[in-house]
C-alpha cells in the first residue's frame, strides 16, 4: 500500500508498506493504529512516548485537527498515515 510517512523534523516521504514488518520498520518499533476519519488510519510506534522518540508537531496537529487524538495528546515518532 502507498503510504505517506511524516517525519518528526518535518519531512515528508511516500513509501510503499505491504506487511507488519515494513509498517514496524517505518515507526521504528511496535506499530500501534488509529482512525484518522473513515477514511484514513495513521499508524505510530505504540512506546514512542516511553522511548522518548522526538515530538512529531505536524503529525499532532494532523490529529487534533481530525479529533483522532484527546487535545493534551501529542504524537512521538513518525506517522504513517
């Protein structure tokens, strides 16, 4: 599947992610989903709060915007929506 990948320094990368692996390799460790809007999921490393991978500013405000995390949420890591 084509997948934008958003970076935590910003940048932005399509790749194609086809198994668990792939999704795992992009976020960097467990990968944990959610809903974006019914049309779209956002996957991020499920301990990336615990592994104090950096803040992701884009990928938060991505989030908030949909609803699809509470307003104190942040995300860490990358995202791959």
């Amino acid at each position: 599947m084509k997948c934008l990948i958003i970076e935590p320094d910003g940048k932005r990368h399509v790749a194609m992610l086809n198994e668990l692996e792939d999704y795992q390799k992009a976020v960097g460790g467990y990968v944990e989903g959610f809903d974006l809007d019914d049309n779209a999921n956002c996957y991020i490393n499920e301990e990336g709060k615990l592994d104090d991978l950096p803040y992701n500013e884009l990928a938060t405000r991505i989030c908030h915007a949909r609803k699809a995390i509470f307003p104190e949420d942040y995300i860490s890591g990358p995202m791959v929506v």
